[in-house]
C-alpha cells in the first residue's frame, strides 16, 4: 500500500491535465455557426399586372425568409437576418466587418419573374455578396447557406408556375422550359476576398504562433538574464527594468520585420503592404513582450506555463468566428485572449485595404503594453524588499 501522500494526487492531477487539455480540442470539434449576420437588402419595385394590384414579390421574399428562420426549432438560429435598407449602407457593413454576406434583390426582380409566364421570359436575378476577409470559415457556411434559400427560392417558383401553366393548359416556348429549370439566377461576389491561394484567408491566423512562440522564448531569455543582475540597490534593480523594456524593444522590432519577410518572401503569403504590416506586428510582439515580462517580473519563470496554455487555448478559438463558439468560449475565453487584436488587426491590413493607423486593434495592444511596463517597473520594489527581507533573515540568523 503506498503511504505516500504526494502519490494519491496522482490521479487528481491527472483529471485536471486531461480537463484541461480537452478544453482545447472542444471548440474545434464540429463547430456550429449561431446567429451569423447576414444583410438582407430588398430593392424591388415591385410591378403592376392587368386587372390585378401591384405586387412586390422582393418584399415577399424577405418576409418569406424572417418567418422561416423564426419558426426554425433552434434556439439559436445559424443566421440573424438584418434587414438593411440599401446597397450603399450593405457595403458600408461589409467594410465594417458587420455581415459575413449580404443577399440582394434587385430593382427589377418582380418585373422579371413576371416575364416567366410570357412567351419572351427573361430569368430574375439575386445578388450575393460573400464577405471573405472577415471569416474564412464563416464566410463559406454563409455562402453555403445562401445558396441553400436560393435553391429553395428556385424550387418554389419552379412548383408555382408549373401549377399555374398547367391550369391554363399554356404551351411553353423554349425559352420559358429553358429556364424553368432555374428560375431564378444568381451572382455571386467576393467582396475583401482572400486570393486564389487559401492560405492568404488563414494568414492572420498563422502567423499568430511563430509570433508568441518567439516572444515568449525572448521574453523568458530576458527575463533570466535581468534577474541575474538582481541588486539590493532600488536604483539598480529599477534600471535593470528598463533595459529589459528597452531589449524588448529590439526584439520586437526583429520579430516583426522578419516574420513579415519571412512569409512574404519565403512562405509565400501575399503582403500588401509590407511597412505597415512589418510595423503593426513589431507594435504586437512589444506588447506581448511587455505581458509576459510583467507576468514573469510576479510570478516567476513559472509564469510562463500561463502564456503556454494560452497558445493552446488560442490557436484553435483564432480561427474560428466568434458565431461559431459556444457561450463559454466566447464570453470567457475568447473575449480574453490578448491576441486576438493581433488577428483583427491583420485582417483589416490585409484584406480591408485599412492602413495602420490608430484603430481599435493598435489602441488596445498598446494599452496592454503601458499597463504591463508599469506592472514590471513597480516589480522593482517587490524586488528590493524581498531582497532586504531576506538580508534582515540572514542577519538575525
């Protein structure tokens, strides 16, 4: 029988390695998209028939699709429709990152589908916009499921007017079996599309890990060199800090501008515009820099198992919409995790034609990196009254 006490918390820490380290396969498995925001835009006028009011069947349409998403049994419906009033105000959502796509009825969409019933039939037309650079993986269930109303849209129409010819006993032309076939025709737009080459549409996310990897292996060299020169001088220690701060600079600097040539000219993922990219990503590394170094400045080198577990944690949440997480993960996690703004940031400089500037991204990384310099200047007192501290023990001893 083993008497050992330390041995009998063999299996509790067992259970909470492997808790632990399952919380990061969940959001990866079979992940289903929750009231994705898709615009609606009805343009139609509508059209006037002989002996009959006018009848906007655009209108129709979209109140077709609100009841059949309210009437859906899920909780939480995949898609939340937002009706929007006009194209100028969609584009203007999907600069905004608001919509992972939009669904357009035309002006003349009435007129057209009209036309089916006459012997010179012309096929309505809808317009889809796919939103690629906000979400690749949200972005194609959106496409997916847009395709999916128009399918049903066509299927609809297709049954509607073969019941009406019927009734008539009408002949049809060519034309008009031609296009019973699909009714109703669609263009499909990439709007911020990522390139033929898929990898441009997971870029943000790939080249978060290189990033904190390298951050985290210079943070801790760094912080083991300065700890070294640890002094019972307040002074000194306090200058010990700032060269930390200053050396982390230098590294953010190599991390950002030769990660960005590294991808750029070796991997192959397409820049658009190297200077700012190079910049922002020098501005992120300093940031992460300066977290880890505060955490450690408290903690101690074993501060950096947080920053492990956070790459574990954060690689596959990053790639996923936050649509596409459960509750949990999206308020508690995701919602935490400081690199996330290194990957909105990249994906308004790469495929929303933003240049860097002081936007939301840049103005939280360096919100963490004042916080964090404070924290590691203030560790500087904490540094010398342990010291003394244990001065005053050795003395009394």
């Amino acid at each position: 029988m083993v008497k050992h006490k330390f041995a009998w918390s063999a299996p509790i820490l067992a259970f909470v390695v492997i808790f632990i380290f399952s919380l990061t396969l969940f959001p990866s498995v079979q992940p289903k998209p929750k009231n994705l925001p898709i615009a609606l835009v009805n343009e139609d006028q509508g059209v006037e028939l002989p002996n009959q009011p006018s009848i906007n069947l655009g209108k129709n349409m979209v109140e077709m699709i609100q009841t059949t998403a309210k009437s859906a049994k899920e909780e939480e419906p995949a898609v939340k429709w937002v009706v929007v009033k006009n194209t100028e105000e969609m584009q203007k959502g999907l600069n905004n990152q608001e919509y992972y796509a939009a669904f357009v009825i035309p002006k003349d969409f009435s007129v057209k589908q009209a036309s089916l019933r006459t012997p010179n039939p012309t096929a309505p037309e809808v317009q889809l916009f796919i939103n690629q650079g906000m979400n690749m993986a949200a972005s194609t269930i959106a496409g997916q499921i847009l395709n999916g109303v128009v399918d049903t849209m066509n299927q609809n129409v297709r049954t509607q007017l073969l019941a009406e010819l019927d009734a008539q006993n009408a002949t049809l032309t060519v034309e008009q079996v031609a296009l019973l076939v699909t009714p109703i025709s669609k263009t499909v737009t990439n709007v911020h599309a990522v390139g033929e080459n898929s990898a441009n549409g997971n870029a943000p996310v790939s080249l978060f890990q290189p990033l904190w990897m390298a951050t985290m292996a210079g943070a801790a060299i760094v912080f083991i060199s300065i700890n070294k020169l640890a002094s019972h001088s307040r002074k000194d220690n306090f200058m010990a800090k700032l060269s930390q701060i200053m050396i982390g600079g230098i590294v953010a600097l190599v991390v950002g501008f030769g990660l960005t040539w590294i991808v750029d000219g070796m991997v192959g993922i397409h820049i658009p515009d190297f200077l700012d990219t190079a910049l922002f990503l020098s501005i992120t590394t300093f940031s992460f820099f300066l977290l880890i170094s505060a955490v450690l400045s408290w903690l101690g080198i074993k501060g950096i198992a947080i920053f492990a577990l956070m790459l574990f944690f954060g690689g596959p949440l990053l790639a996923l919409a936050p649509e596409m997480m459960s509750a949990f993960y999206r308020e508690w996690i995701y919602s935490w995790l400081p690199m996330r703004f290194m990957v909105e940031g990249l994906r308004e400089l790469f495929f929303f034609g933003k240049e860097l500037s002081w936007n939301s991204s840049v103005v939280v990384l360096v919100w963490i990196g004042v916080v964090s310099i404070f924290l590691i200047l203030l560790s500087a007192l904490k540094l010398k009254t342990t010291s003394h501290d244990d001065e005053s023990h050795i003395i009394q001893q």
